[in-house]
C-alpha cells in the first residue's frame, strides 16, 4: 500500500467541526497537515480564503486538487476515498445508508439542539446573564435528542448498528462538551458507557477531548 499523501485543514483545534475532521481523518490514517484558522487566529476573511471556502468558516480541507467545506461533506468524502468499504463506511449504498441516516441527523440535532443553545450560552454568557429558564428548556430538548440515541445503542451497540461508524463520529464528538460542561445531566448509563468507550480511543482523546477555555468569554 501506497503512503497516503498528506491532506491540509484549516481550521483552530477548539471548532468542534474541526475535531470531527480531524477523528475521521486519524480513524483513516490520513495525516493532515492542519493550519490555525478563525477565531482568535483570524483569516477567514482574506482573499485567499474566502477563494477556497466563500462562507468564511471552519473547516475547509484540500486534497490534491480538490477544496471542500462543511464537516460531515469532509468526512463523506475521506470515508469514501480512503476507507476500506467496511464497516465504517459501507461500500454498499443499503449499508450506508443506514449508517448515513444516523450521521445526518445527529449533525443537525447536536447543531440545533446543543452547540448553539447550551455551548455557546454556557461559554459566551456570563451565568449572571444568562436567561436560566431558556437554558434549562434547551438542555431538555437536547436531553430527548439522547433519549432517541439510548435505545438504538442500547440494541446494537453503536450508533448505527454492531460497529463504530462514520455516523458516531458526528454524533460523539458532541459528547465531551456535553460530559464537561458545568451543567445538570439526567442520568443515562447506555450514554455514558458510550462516551466512554469513544474516551478509550486515541483519536477521540487526541482531536475532541480539547480544552474549550481560549473559546469562554
């Protein structure tokens, strides 16, 4: 087998969609060259990157030839070119589907349901400022996005099915922001074995267990 020539990623280590980047990538074996951009480090309005990603945000990767943006287009097209055909991302497109199902909705649900209405209010809110009645209505919504994800581990144990996939990277990397933050969690064994077992992995330890404290306001 050929060494795979190294990807590039822009993007800070701190941007959740990053990390998800970066897991799929290390679960594949692709080295990525990955440069400081956004937030404090600033670039994403230059004409250079706005050339390659016209939406100004995080990541954008280039392969070759080849310049993508949005997190879960990236993972696609990583599992797809660099997998295997297994498990992970399935060759088939009836095995990947099922995988795909779950990776597309806990990408909008973490989105909707988390990172905007409880992550960036816990860390860009002062608690004095916050509105605490909001926040607790939007933890329990959050909360019935995991009571849907219970069962379905709970039967088969993992996200979509007996083996990780692509689709419990892009649930999972919302998990350690979840399990860290300074905030009320209903207990949920079968979550928390879960989150666990993404902790064991050195992917996940190394690209989503990232210290979020430079992102506070």
């Amino acid at each position: 087998m050929h060494p795979i020539d190294p990807i590039t990623i822009w993007g800070r280590a701190d941007s959740s969609n990053v990390q998800a980047v970066m897991w799929g990538a290390a679960e594949l074996g692709v080295p990525v060259n990955r440069i400081d951009t956004g937030h404090r480090f600033g670039g994403l309005d230059t004409p250079e990157y706005r050339a390659m990603n016209p939406h100004g945000r995080v990541p954008t990767m280039r392969d070759g030839d080849l310049v993508m943006w949005e997190s879960c287009a990236i993972l696609r097209y990583l599992a797809s070119r660099y997998g295997d055909g297994g498990a992970f991302w399935p060759e088939g497109p009836v095995a990947r589907a099922r995988v795909d199902i779950w990776a597309e909705w806990a990408k909008h649900e973490g989105s909707s349901h988390f990172t905007y209405p409880i992550f960036w209010q816990c860390i860009r809110t002062p608690e004095a400022q916050r509105d605490k009645a909001q926040l607790a209505a939007n933890i329990a919504r959050w909360e019935e996005t995991l009571d849907r994800i219970q069962p379905q581990i709970a039967a088969h144990g993992w996200l979509a099915g007996p083996d990780f996939t692509l689709a419990d990277i892009v649930a999972g990397h919302y998990l350690f922001r979840w399990f860290t933050l300074d905030v009320p969690r209903r207990p949920r064994a079968v979550v928390e074995d879960w989150y666990a077992r993404l902790t064991d992995r050195p992917a996940y330890r190394q690209h989503v267990m990232v210290s979020y404290d430079a992102l506070r306001a």
